[in-house]
C-alpha cells in the first residue's frame, strides 16, 4: 500500500502494477484482509492520485492486461480471485540453505 502514493504521484505511461487480491493471508490460514472485508483496493488507489484504475475478475485479467499495454498509461489493475491454498508438502529446507541457494542463483543470472 505504500507504494500507491509513489505511483499516483510520479506517474510513468508505461507502468503497470497488478495487484493480485485474494481477500485472505493464505500463508496463516486464509484469514481475511481488510480488502477481504470493506477496504476496496481500487479505491486506495484512485484515492492516492492513480487516474486509470481497473478492477477485474481473474478470468478477465489476460484481456485487461492486454488493453493496459495498448494504452500506453500508468494503469492500476486489481484483480479479485478466490482465497484458498492447495495442498502443498512443508519446506524442510533450512532456512539458511534456501537463502543461500537463492543468491547463488542470483549471481549466476547476473554473470
């Protein structure tokens, strides 16, 4: 949310930020947000200065993203979808291996 200020006030034509809104912390067990209850992200945006605002359902996102880039304008896209998680095994990794192994994978895209 921070960064909706940033974006509404030092607007590029050729930025596009999707948010992606599930309504719920699916990490800790679907709880709600706020946007899953009354806060309307669309309207955060268009309150922090973001002109060309989209809601959207998932299904409808492809074809709103494609009209985003053939404006040409700074566009705000919110995409509403359902909440839930599939049935993913825990990480058994440790954290130190996986932080490890993700810079390594870093430097070697950037050599």
């Amino acid at each position: 949310l921070g960064t909706l200020p940033t974006i509404g006030n030092n607007v590029a034509d050729n930025y596009i930020l999707l948010i992606i809104d599930n309504g719920s912390y699916g990490s800790t067990g679907d709880q709600p947000t706020y946007a899953g209850k009354k806060t309307s992200l669309t309207k955060v945006a268009e309150a922090c200065g973001c002109d060309n605002v989209i809601e959207c359902k998932a299904e409808d996102t492809a074809q709103v993203m494609k009209d985003a880039i053939a404006s040409k304008k700074m566009t705000v896209i919110v995409c509403k979808c359902e909440s839930g998680n599939i049935p993913v095994p825990n990480i058994t990794m440790d954290q130190v291996v996986i932080r490890d192994r993700f810079m390594k994978a870093l430097e070697a895209a950037n050599a």
